[in-house]
C-alpha cells in the first residue's frame, strides 16, 4: 500500500469509527456533531474559517521563523563558550519548569491582545525545543574532525562555522521539526487567553455559542494547517541536509 492510500484508509477508518460511536451512543449533536454535519459547516462557513486561519498562520510562521533564528543563535553561542554554558543554560533550563499556561496573561498584558502577544508565546513555546536540539548536536562534533582543524591552524570561529555547525544540521532539522508541531500551539494558547481573530478565538467563540460543529470544523483546519507545516518543514530540511551532504 502506498503512502497515499494508506493516509486515506486512516482518514475513512476514523471517520467510521467517529460516526459509529454517534450511532451506538446516541450523543446530541450539540455534544458531538456527526462528519456530516462538521463537513458542511466547514464549508459553510470557509470564508470565516479561511479568514480566522490566516491570522493563526501569520502568527505561527512568524514564531516559529524568530524562534529557529534565536535558538540555533543561542545554541551556538552555548557551543562555542563555556562561560555562556555555565550562566545561560542553567536558565534556559529552569524556564522550562514555568508552565506556558502561566506565561500567556502576562505576555498579553505586555504585548496587548494584537499578534504580538501570540508570536512570542510561539517563540517561547518552540525555543527550547531548537536551542536544545541544536547544542546536542554541536557538542556531539566528532573531536578528531575538530583536532585536524585546529593542526591546520583554523581559528575556533572557522572550526564553528565550517566544522561543526555543518555536522549539527541534523540535530538542527530534528529541532525545526518538532518545532512545527509545537508553534501552533503557542498560538492557540496566546488566543486563548486573548484575542479577538484566529482559530483559538475562533473556537472559543463557537464553543461559548454551543455551535459544537463550528469548533470541530476550525479544530479540523488547525490539524491540517499544522501536519501540512510539519511536511514542508521536513521536506525543506531534507533538501538543505542533502545540499550539505
């Protein structure tokens, strides 16, 4: 079976499995709305969906483009000093023990209810994420590559730039693609809290007007958005790891 085909089979055997738990139960429609029904609201409603789907995606490209840049700076900066390690990492590590639920009210009182609030709730969600990946791979630079250029008298930035930010490419697509999977959570989490356009926003609203269908339909839209980003971040890193290889 190909690839194709086996997504579809997945996507029909979950929509089966979806409308027998509707039959065998007998759940309201305001509870759990039938495929049917979310599939005509989705396209009922796909210029309101359409519209709110932009704004969620402009937030999440833009996270996730400053967080990639910060974190592999940041990284490399932790690769290539010591000092850094012993007074950055330490932090870096202790942010990750402050839920990001927390953090979102006050990055919107910061940062207002507009789209900078929900871009730096996505940075913060995936900078870890990158900046860890990353450092693993550059700290994992064969020694002996790294002995050899310095024999050859390369200075440490050289030996950075040409030795071992090549070899961590990898750790850092593997950083980039979790980071894919994680931005639009940021994202929805920032609308959440506040916000008044996107999916989040969107789905709150539905949710607070009992159009139980509505939210499934935006929730359905939020899935593809991100698997479809997640694609093309892999795709985009397997074609730079294959220039590089």
């Amino acid at each position: 079976m190909t690839r194709g085909a086996s997504v579809l089979a997945s996507i029909l055997v979950a929509l089966a499995g979806w409308q027998a738990i509707i039959i065998v139960t007998g759940v309201p429609r305001f509870i759990l709305p039938g495929p049917a029904l979310v599939a005509q609201t989705l396209w009922g409603s796909r210029a309101l969906i359409a519209h709110h789907t932009m704004i969620t995606a402009i937030e999440v490209l833009a996270g996730l483009g400053l967080g990639a840049v910060l974190g592999a700076a940041t990284a490399i900066a932790l690769a290539a000093s010591p000092v850094a390690r012993a007074l950055v990492r330490p932090m870096l590590i202790f942010s990750q023990a402050v839920p990001v639920f927390a953090l979102a009210p006050i990055l919107t009182l910061w940062f207002g209810y507009g789209i900078g609030s929900k871009v730096v709730m996505t940075l913060l969600v995936i900078y870890f994420p990158v900046t860890s990946a990353f450092f693993d791979a550059l700290m994992r630079t064969p020694q002996a590559w790294i002995d050899m250029a310095r024999l050859m008298g390369a200075s440490p930035a050289r030996v950075m730039r040409h030795i071992r930010i090549p070899a961590a490419l990898p750790g850092f697509a593997s950083g980039l693609r979790l980071a894919a999977v994680y931005a639009p959570i940021g994202a929805i989490i920032g609308e959440w809290v506040g916000a008044s356009k996107g999916l989040g926003y969107l789905m709150l609203l539905a949710n607070g007007r009992a159009k139980t269908d509505l939210m499934f339909a935006a929730l359905i839209v939020l899935a593809v958005f991100t698997v479809l980003l997640h694609a093309a971040v892999d795709r985009a890193c397997r074609a730079t790891l294959d220039r590089n290889a």
